[in-house]
C-alpha cells in the first residue's frame, strides 16, 4: 500500500516538475519502423492523421525484410522479395498520405552491424530534422525480435544525441531539433493520440498493400485487423477517446538522468 502511494507521489512530482510535451504539437514527425509494414501496425492511424492536420510526416524504414517469405509468393525471396516489400511499403505509405519514404536495406534477422544501423538513423534524422521520433518501444518484455530490439535502442540513443552538432558528426550527420521520442508498440503508454475515422484508413494500407505478408485467407489478415480494432477501442477507452493509438512518451529531459520517467 505504501509503495503504490509512493509511486502515485512520484508520477505527481515528474507531472509538475518534468511534463511530458505534447506529440500532437510537433509539426515534423519521423516515424522509424524496423520492417515494412511496422509502422503502419503500430502507428498508422495517428501518421494518417498527422498528414491531415498538415503535418510533416517521413518514413524510414531499416531492414529489408527479405525474410519475411511466411506468406510471400512462391518463389519470391532474397532481392526479389526486398524489392517487392519496398514497393508496397511506398503503397502504403501514400494511402496513409505519405510520400517520403526512405530505406537503410539492412539484412533482415539482425544480418548487419549496430553501428551501421545508428549511423543510417543518424543521418535520415539529419536530414529530415524531426521535432518528434517515433519508434518501437525496445523496453518491451515479451518482444523477442531482434531488428525491432536493435531499431528501438538505435532511435532512442539518436533522439538524445540529435541536437550535438559535434556528435552527429562523428555519426557522419548533421545536427537536428529533437525534441521528443514516442515509443509505439509499447506496453505502457503515458499518451494517446485520438484516432478515431483513421483506424479503417490505417487496415486499408496493410492489408491491400503488404500483400505478400498478409495475402487475402491467411491468417494473419484476420487475427491483426482485430487486434488493431480492439486495440484502438481499449486505448480509446482508457483515454476517453473513442478510438486511439498510445505511445510511451519522453521529452528531453525524460531521455537523462531521470530514472523515474521510466515507471
């Protein structure tokens, strides 16, 4: 009983002294996925959503998926299927509204050096110059792939060092303004975005574009557009509003030396 007291006193403190900023304000919005398809699953609807409030919006998607051959077409792997997976990530994005998307083409299943995969971020956050990254949470328990793993602690660790000229240097990139990173994909989000008439727009872009991942019958594309429905309405409830996406927010001053931002 006390240690919840203690930890509602805490979260009362970091509320008052730190808040949290607002993703909803920022106008240059990054969203890092580590496969195609990613980003849409995790945060679709809210980057659909983004674009309509005049937002600007990029995609940068890390690895290649080259062996994501589950449900791909016979005979479609290796290049073949890279290729292919580019193709319809562009799909997707543009029915989502989005027309800049970029790619590192790391080897799918971890296949690449860190290093390689830090500096890549390094430089898309150069040059596109975010105000807030979006990223999958890499603090999550039950997450056991290794790209979105690397991808997480990759992003997290260019959102702090984004605004050190002489660090991104060292990057091969320039500096850029972040102020904020939000995790998707996470098991505790501290903000939600209403998303509410942009869920079926995000079902849209996975499910008519990733088709050689999620091809009509199989079963993934009926399990995941339930999901994402649920769920949209349980974030929607816990947020009282009506449909949404939550995200695991940090603020500048969230990303150091505040071990509490982290409960």
């Amino acid at each position: 009983m006390l240690e919840g007291r203690d930890m509602g006193l805490t979260k009362a403190i970091l509320k008052f002294a730190a808040p949290l900023p607002k993703i909803e304000e920022f106008e240059r919005c990054l969203f890092i996925g580590p496969h195609p398809d990613d980003i849409e699953i995790g945060a679709g609807a809210t980057a659909a959503k983004f674009v309509d409030m005049g937002k600007q919006v990029c995609f940068l998607i890390c690895i290649d998926g080259r062996f994501g051959t589950a449900n791909a077409p016979e005979g479609m792997v290796g290049d073949k299927l890279v290729e292919l997976r580019q193709q319809e990530a562009k799909q997707s994005a543009a029915k989502l509204g989005v027309s800049e998307v970029h790619f590192l083409s790391l080897k799918d299943g971890g296949f690449y050096e860190q290093k390689e995969l830090i500096e890549g971020i390094a430089k898309a956050v150069g040059m596109f110059k975010p105000d807030v990254i979006f990223a999958p949470d890499p603090c999550v328990t039950s997450e056991c792939h290794v790209d979105h793993l690397n991808v997480g602690n990759a992003a997290k660790q260019i959102a702090y060092f984004a605004p050190y000229k002489d660090i991104m240097k060292e990057y091969g990139a320039e500096s850029a303004p972040v102020k904020a990173l939000a995790y998707y994909m996470t098991a505790k989000p501290t903000q939600y975005i209403k998303t509410t008439g942009y869920v079926k727009k995000q079902l849209d872009a996975i499910f008519s574009c990733h088709l050689s991942q999620f091809p009509k019958g199989c079963g993934d594309a009926q399990s995941i557009p339930l999901y994402l429905k649920l769920r949209s309405i349980e974030f929607g409830i816990r947020s009282l509003k009506g449909c949404a996406e939550g995200f695991r927010v940090l603020g500048v001053t969230q990303m150091h030396c505040l071990p509490e931002a982290g409960k």
